[in-house]
C-alpha cells in the first residue's frame, strides 16, 4: 500500500460570494499518478492550485479547511509559501520557458534558492533535463534560446524547469491541450516515469488520457468531488450516474 502524500480535509473555496469548491476530501497517494477530470469550470484547476496555495495571489479568495502535505498543514500561518512551492512545483497550460537561455531556464529556480555553485548548478540542470526526457535533444544546445524550441519540447523544458529545485510533487495543469498528438504521447510517457521519484497530479479534459496515465482519478462537477477511486474503478465501474454520464461523453 502505498502512504497518503497529500490529504484534503473539509475543503472550500470561495471567489467573493462564489462557492467553487465545496466541502472536498481527497486522500493523494505518494508516486501515484492522480487525475482530476470533470466539465470546464467545475474547479479542477482552482482546487490543483490550492495544493500549493497559488490562490493565495487571487483577490477576494477565501479558503476554509484542511490540506496536509507529509503531516504538515500547508496553511499554517508559519509556512513559508516558497519553501511550499519548492515542494510542491506547477507546470501549466501552455508551455511559458523563460526569454533565456536552455541552461538558465533551467538554473534559474536552483538560483533562486541559493545555489551559486557551477558544478551543482550544472548536476541540477543536467538531470532535471533527463528526468525531463528532453537531455539528448538539448544537450549540444544549452546556451539556445528556450523560445528556439518547438511546442513540445517547450513543455518538457518546463518540466525541467519545475524539478530543478526537487521537489516532491509535481502539480499539472492540462500539460498537453496545447500539444500535438505525438508531442502529448512523449509527455504522457513521461508523466508515468515521473512517478518514480514524485507524486503527480494532473488536470486533464481527455478522457483517454486520464485512462492512460492515471493511478488514482478525482471527478468534479460543479465544485464537489461527485467520485474519487482508482483510475480503473472510475473509468469501468463508476459508482455514480454523473461520473458514468460524464465519461461516456453524455455531458461536458
């Protein structure tokens, strides 16, 4: 069995008068693959962001309840959001590398934490690229513009980006909508290896993709968590009529 990573306790989120999520529970397994899935605006990404507190930057958000990470409640006063989100790194929609060089989109995080050292630097970015998939792709090129780089790739630098400064989970934002298929095969080939060394948790609208990937899937419809089990159980034999509507492409 493997040991919970992340648990969310009585979540609920709002946006002024807005209740976007409500009253969530969600038990998130280490070196699992967890996706959320449900119809656009149902809160999949606002609840993704709240496992790192990005909502913290949105204006009139108020959030009530609990999410611990290793034992840890993320919204003690006494935590430090950046230490937080070294954790706890987010790779989003669209690809958005640096305008710098390879290297220094990759070195930029381990930098920004201290870092000042070459030799390290240069371990850091050596294999966050390889856990990346993208080293040998890159590696003659380093000193290359970021933005040289196609659309896929770009997202795969982020990725780099993102484990640069190792952290233990990896958030992500619907990774491949902006992607082509062959570009969103290598990413998904990807997100299975990551497991190995981090918990992941993926907003995904593709169904199939989830089906692929995914260990564990949360279904969410109008700010609730309707369902939530193994990826297999979802996907086969969902429990509730709204979770096998939505997966047989009757609505969303």
């Amino acid at each position: 069995m493997k040991r919970n990573k992340i648990w969310v306790k009585n979540l609920n989120l709002h946006y002024g008068q807005k209740h976007a999520l409500k009253n969530i529970d969600m038990e998130i397994r280490e070196h699992f693959i967890t996706a959320l899935i449900g119809p656009s605006g149902c809160g999949k990404s606002t609840f993704l962001k709240c496992l790192n507190r990005m909502n913290d930057q949105v204006e009139h958000v108020r959030i009530e309840g609990r999410i611990f990470l290793d034992g840890e409640d993320i919204y003690d006063k006494r935590v430090d959001t950046a230490l937080l989100r070294k954790k706890v790194g987010m790779v989003f929609q669209q690809p958005n590398p640096f305008p710098m060089s390879i290297y220094d989109n990759i070195a930029y995080g381990p930098r920004l934490h201290g870092i000042k050292n070459k030799t390290e630097l240069s371990r850091r970015v050596e294999e966050a690229l390889r856990d990346a998939a993208i080293y040998e792709e890159v590696k003659e090129n380093l000193k290359k513009p970021a933005l040289s780089l196609s659309g896929g790739q770009q997202q795969r630098l982020c990725i780099a980006r993102a484990l640069a400064v190792e952290p233990e989970v990896l958030l992500m934002d619907e990774p491949t909508s902006a992607l082509d298929p062959v570009s969103t095969l290598k990413i998904e080939t990807l997100m299975k290896a990551l497991r190995k060394k981090y918990t992941v948790v993926v907003v995904t609208h593709n169904m199939q993709q989830a089906a692929r990937v995914a260990d564990d899937t949360a279904f969410f419809l109008a700010g609730e968590l309707v369902e939530f089990g193994s990826a297999d159980q979802i996907f086969c034999r969902p429990r509730d009529r709204r979770t096998e509507e939505y997966i047989t492409g009757r609505f969303g």
